[in-house]
C-alpha cells in the first residue's frame, strides 16, 4: 500500500513539474479579439490546398482552414485591385464614392471622407497597421497613416519587384517600400518581409487588441520567388505561381504560429481571401469557373476565403450562401463590440450569427458589380451581366456554374427584374472620379463579348490586341 502511495506522488509530482516548466503560454484572456485580414493579391479561385487545388501546395493556410469556415460563394466588390480594396476597407460598394476604376491617378485616392475599417478600430482602442500593397492613393491625404492604420510598412502603388534595388526603390518613389513615410532598404524577399512585420507587430502589441491588415503583393506580377523555392518546384507547370504561393503560405504560417505561442491564436479573428480573380497573366487557375480577374464571370470576382475565429466560430465546417468582401468591416466591428461606425451606411453584413447558425437566412440575396461599360448582379443563383453597346446574359448558376447558357429570353420575367434591380443600385452611384484607360476598357470589352458568345477573346491585353489588330 505504502508502495502504491508512492508511486501516486512521484506521478503527482511530475505532472506538476511539466505544468510548471510548460514553455507554451496560456491563452491570454482578452475580451476584445484581435482582428487579422490577410489579402492575397490576384490569387484564383482553384489555387489553395483548401479550394482542391493538388497543383498549389498550401499546407499552412490548409491548417488554418481546418479550424474555421471555408466559403464557397463569397465574393469581393470588384474584380481589379483598388477598387476591391477601396470596397473592402469601407465596408461600402466603391462606386458610390466615384472608385469605379483602377488605378488612381496621382493627385487622387479614396475619398477621404469615407470612414475606414482602420478609422473605426482605432477609435474602439485598437492598434492598428497595413503591411505591404495600399493601393488607395499615392499622396499624402491618402496614406494609410492618415486612414486609420497607426503603422504602415508598404508601398503605395499597385505592384512592385519583390527585391530591393530596382529604379523604383528611391525615397518618394510610390513603389518604394516605406515605414510610415520614411524609406526603407530590405534584405530578402518581400512576401517574408511582410510576414515577418506582421510578427513583430504583434510581439509588441500582444497586451492591447490589435487590427492587422496583411496586404500581400503575392501573387501578382512580377513573377518572381526565392531561388531556393523556385528550386523546390522545378519541375512544377507552373513553378513561379507555385513558388510565389509557397512563400505566402510559409508567411501566413509563420503568423499563425507567432498567435499559437503568444496564447493569442484563440481569439483572434482571420480574415483570408483574393482581392479578385486570378489574373490572365500569373498562371493562375479560376476554374470551375469561367473568366478571370477584370471582367465579370464568376472567375473575376469570386474568390477564395476563409473566417477563423476558434473561441466563437466552430471550425471545419463549409459556408454556401452568398457572401461579400463588404462584411468584413461590419463583422469585424461586431467582434470587436462596436455598435456605431459613424460612417456612412454599410452595405456588408455582420457574418457572425450566419456563421453560428443564429440567423439561418443568406447574409445577401443580392450582389452588384460595375466598372464602367460592364455590369452584372447576382441574385440568389441567377447571374446577370450588361456588356453596354453590345448587350445582356442571364446565366442559372445552380446547373451552369460554368456561366454558357444564356436564359434571358425564356426567364424573361427574372431577366426584367434584375435589368431593373441593377439600374436601381446604379441610380444611386456617383460618377467615376477617375477613368480607366482607354486601351483597357477595349480589351475588357473583347473580352466580355468573347466570353458572352462562349468563344476565346482575340486578345487579353493591349500589347496583344496591338498585334492582332496590326495582323
Ligand atoms: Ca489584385
């Protein structure tokens, strides 16, 4: 007996020691949840472990996703970069503040009376910081820093070498990497870089909620990766996308395991999605759907996204309904406990009780999309898309995916409704405050009517449809 007594202690003694001496720390309690929106930059739809893909090997993002929600209907405001960001961090669908188009020109940016998701964060208390693409103005009323984000270590143009040393990286140079302002020399690759900010952020903000808002480049052109990853997939059909993705994914790794070591990963809300559809000239894959990034098919606007939030949302678990890039801001003012914006009206959603089951209703019966001369709306499963000076496509998504089979005539009374209900959102829209250019919008013209009449486009950029037009 006295034996058996013994042996308890001896047990009893080690499990305290190994409590004790356990290096992993405990779940911080916090009642505000730290806020991370990870943005992957003209990623397609097929292109992630968590999408299928067997081609892009994913396997932190694919981890991440085992413990939240995977959406398979969710969709940004635009299917080319500002304006999908513009739409993104106001919560609101840009056109109603003339961020129709891409690309702001130099003395413009987003309307600085719109209120950011940055702005309403750090009035809640939050620490708040972009790394990496802006894409909302290049002049000083636009910054981020002036937006809402205490931090902001980036560049502030649409793309940019992932390598330090190219003509563009000197001071005041919009693709220059900066640290609020300053300019900044970086060893490395900048996918790591972005990463590794975002850890240090989050080491010295581990006692006060913070909003992360971790603006990848990844994927977009240039194509270029680290030689040691380009290595690994050597042999890869399309070894630079694979490269690029590879590293993202290692970044987005690196985070979440800085979260998990912290005690911090539990309540912390991720956001991870595409700013738009995989584009025609990265190697990406939108497929099962059709089009891709700049026009309106599913492929341009649809997008991969993931919402992890372990302490509130059950994890592992598909959503199907129809869902917007524009809840983000709401949802995440929800989390935080924020019930006045102080903005304009929101057209997002909080996805919270959709998510736990409290509201078993779609967030959205409707979406909208428009750039100009081309529109389109989803409502339920119907598709709807305007080409001006050309015509309309009504597409039933529940058996055609695929968007091939026009409906328009034998569901005329769906295609009347949602002629109407399209121009009804557009009544309330400003005019663009900045046009695309003019070569573009004749390509994304070809385009559209190319894939109206389920053909291939003569040519997908202006340098092609210089050469097709000089053939
Ligand atoms: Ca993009």
């Amino acid at each position: 007996m006295i034996k058996i007594n013994y042996k308890i202690l001896i047990v009893l003694a080690i499990v305290f020691w190994t409590v004790a001496c356990t290096p992993l720390k405990k779940e911080v309690k916090q009642i505000k949840p730290n806020i991370i929106l990870i943005l992957a930059d003209d990623a397609g739809y097929a292109d992630f472990g968590f999408m299928g893909s067997d081609e892009i090997p994913t396997p932190h993002i694919d981890n991440l996703a085992k413990d939240g929600i995977i959406f398979t209907d969710a969709h940004v405001s635009a299917t080319v970069c500002s304006p999908s960001r513009a739409g993104l961090l106001t919560g609101r669908y840009q056109q109603q503040f003339g961020h129709e188009c891409n690309i702001p020109p130099h003395n413009l940016g987003m309307d600085i009376t719109e209120v950011t998701i940055g702005d309403v964060m750090k009035s809640a208390g939050y620490k708040t910081a972009v790394f990496g693409k802006w894409h909302l103005g290049e002049s000083a009323p636009f910054h981020p820093n002036k937006r809402g984000f205490d931090e902001f270590w980036g560049f502030l143009e649409g793309h940019r070498s992932y390598f330090y040393g190219s003509d563009n990286d000197i001071p005041g140079n919009p693709h220059e990497i900066q640290h609020n302002g300053k300019h900044v020399e970086f060893d490395g690759y900048l996918t790591d870089m972005l990463g590794e900010k975002t850890i240090d952020f989050i080491d010295q903000n581990k006692k006060n909620p913070f909003f992360v808002f971790l603006s990848f480049n990844a994927v977009h052109t240039p194509m270029q990766a680290r030689k040691d990853v380009l290595d690994k997939f050597k042999d890869h059909p399309r070894k630079e996308l694979a490269a690029m993705t590879w590293s993202m994914d290692e970044a987005v790794g690196k985070v979440v395991a800085r979260l998990k070591a912290e005690g911090l990963y539990k309540n912390t809300l991720i956001f991870f999605l595409s700013d738009n559809g995989g584009a025609a000239n990265n190697q990406s894959s939108c497929l099962p759907l059709k089009g891709w990034k700049g026009n309106k098919f599913e492929g341009g606007h649809r997008v991969p996204y993931l919402v992890v939030w372990p302490e509130k949302l059950e994890g592992g678990k598909r959503y199907d309904e129809l869902t917007s890039a524009l809840d983000i801001f709401a949802t995440s003012m929800a989390a935080a406990g924020i019930t006045e914006a102080s903005g304009k009206p929101l057209d997002g959603v909080n996805l919270i009780p959709h998510l736990t089951g409290d509201n078993s209703s779609a967030p959205h019966n409707q979406l909208f999309w428009r750039k100009e001369g081309m529109a389109a709306t989803r409502e339920n499963n119907w598709k709807l898309i305007r080409l001006d000076n050309y015509g309309y496509r009504l597409y039933n998504l529940e058996d055609d995916l695929g968007e091939t089979l026009d409906h328009s005539i034998e569901n005329k009374e769906q295609f009347n409704k949602m002629v109407q209900s399209l121009e009804h959102w557009e009544s309330n829209l400003t005019e663009p405050w900045w046009r695309e250019a003019k070569d573009w919008n004749q390509v994304t013209f070809e385009i559209h009517k190319a894939l109206m009449e389920n053909r291939e486009p003569n040519y997908k950029s202006p340098e092609e449809m210089k050469s097709y037009l000089n053939q």
